[in-house]
C-alpha cells in the first residue's frame, strides 16, 4: 500500500505523518490535472498545499505523474465517493440486504483487517449472477463460486474495504439510497436481488418475503409501490424466543421475524418489472400466470 509522506497541518499544529487514502485520491488527481495545464513541480506542490493544506514531497508528485506509485494501488474502488450508482452496485446491495454478508477478519496483519463481501445461498445461478455484478463493480475477475457440501449451499468471498463500509452492519438505509433509486433499473435490480434472497411465490400468485428487518421491509414496499406494487404489511410471523429447529436442532429464535405480501393481482407488475434470476421461483411465478391466463 502507498504511504504519502506529507506533513498534515490544521491551524498551525501538525497531525500525523501520512494521508488517508481519500484526501492522498483528490491530490494525485488535482497533480495530473496540474501539471496538464503546465504548472512546474513546484508550483503544483504549492497549490496542492492551498487546497488541502498538505506539503507534498517533490518526489512524491515526480513519481505520481511517471506511473511510479500511486494511491489507487492495493483497492479498486479506493473510497465510497468514488463509488458510481449501477444496476450492478443495486444487484450487490439487494444481495447483501438478503443472503449475503459483509464481514472483517478476526486477526489482522500490520495492523490491518481484510474485509470480505461473501454470499451463501442454494441457487447456484443466484451466487454466479451476483459474482459477476460484485467483479463489474470492483473492475476485477468475477470470483471463484464453490460449493459447500456441508451447508449445502454455494457460496463466493470476495475482498473490498470499500463495499464492506458501504454493506457493514447496521445496514444505514439512508446511505444505500442514492445507490438503489437512483433510477428505475437501479431500483429494480435491487428488489430482485432481494426477492430471490428471501421471497417466494406460493400456488396461488401471492409473492412473500420474510426478514428479521422491520425497517428494512418498510422501504422494501416503499420502493415498490414506486413502480406501482402494493404490499401488504409488515405483520409479525415469529416472536423473538420462539422456538425453531435448524438441521435438527432446537433453537431459539433472537429477533422478531416480519413478513410482507404481494397479492396476485400484482403478480404480473412483479413479473413484468423485477421478476427473479432464481429460475425455479421465476418458473413458479411464470406457471401461476399462464394457469390464470395473465400472460
């Protein structure tokens, strides 16, 4: 990782030897642009200094503007300002709202913890779909999907400091909205993300989703009646304390669990604007339509 040796001054008092990776962006960029308008290394230093009220060494601006170093090396999208809305960046957030997972290594090497964005789910087309649109996001080799026989689920992991700020616990709604509505598309690959992480389609068109998030399934339903679907709820289906058997095992539920219902009269809405990449739930969604002669 490049470390920039400057002098950080705030009314007069130094405050610490290296930039952040964010503040070290903005001056690499204002050094190119700079220098494109011919000013010397010296003068650049200068008004980089005015801008920021950072000194930067002469060699450091010489080895920015040759190729040597420079602060994007080491992350791919190196700050959440960098970060541009996409159909790709909505699919990652429905993902990450459903049955994915943003995460930090326990132990961390000099000093620094690796996060990880990771998905485990049993639709394989699912976790494949969602490690192509997380590779176009960072500009990277989709990662490697792989089954775990004993979850029975596939799964990828795929390292990102910069999405795991933007995914981490507690999700921060208001954060992710900019990403999600900024247009139509954007707000439809998110809901589908999310509907084939928790939803399903039962035999008679209702269209269901089940989460822990009360919060969460509020916004859910504000974005669709955006395109014009109405769900009905939240209800409470499961207390907390409850009890619940995973793989055989008796547990006890921690949190209430919500639901929100979409009603058949806008199954063909659902189908028509967000629909599911899982192809068993769209197939199950598809045979209730045909059956009622909708499509």
């Amino acid at each position: 990782m490049e470390a920039v040796e400057a002098q950080v001054v705030s009314n007069g008092k130094k405050r610490g030897k290296y930039l952040s990776r964010e503040l070290r962006i903005k001056a690499f960029n204002d050094v190119h642009k700079l220098r494109k308008r011919g000013l010397s290394y010296t003068k650049i230093r200068k008004e980089i200094y005015r801008r920021y009220r950072v000194w930067i060494s002469l060699s450091r601006i010489s080895d920015w503007l040759r190729g040597v170093t420079s602060p994007y090396n080491g992350r791919r999208i190196p700050s959440l300002e960098l970060l541009e809305p996409s159909e790709d960046l909505a699919h990652v957030i429905g993902m990450r709202l459903g049955d994915g997972s943003a995460w930090e290594a326990h132990r961390a090497y000099e000093g620094y913890r690796e996060a990880v964005i990771s998905l485990k789910a049993k639709d394989k087309e699912f976790v494949e779909e969602s490690a192509i649109r997380v590779a176009r996001v960072l500009g990277c080799r989709p990662p490697k999907v792989y089954f775990d026989a004993r979850e029975g689920r596939h799964c990828f992991m795929i390292k990102s400091r910069t999405l795991y700020e933007l995914l981490k616990k507690p999700i921060d709604i208001k954060k992710l909205r900019k990403y999600i509505e900024h247009c139509p598309k954007c707000m439809a690959a998110c809901l589908r993300a999310f509907f084939d992480s928790e939803g399903s389609v039962n035999d008679h068109g209702v269209i269901i989703v089940v989460n822990t998030n009360y919060q969460l399934l509020k916004y859910v339903q504000y974005l669709l009646r955006k395109v014009g679907i109405v769900a009905k709820g939240p209800d409470l289906v499961h207390r907390r304390g409850s009890i619940v058997y995973i793989k055989g095992r008796k547990c006890r539920r921690r949190r209430n669990v919500y639901s929100i219902y979409i009603r058949p009269r806008d199954a063909l809405k659902f189908y028509k604007h967000i629909g599911f990449t899982i192809k068993r739930k769209q197939q199950r969604l598809e045979d209730y339509l045909r059956r009622t002669g909708k499509i």
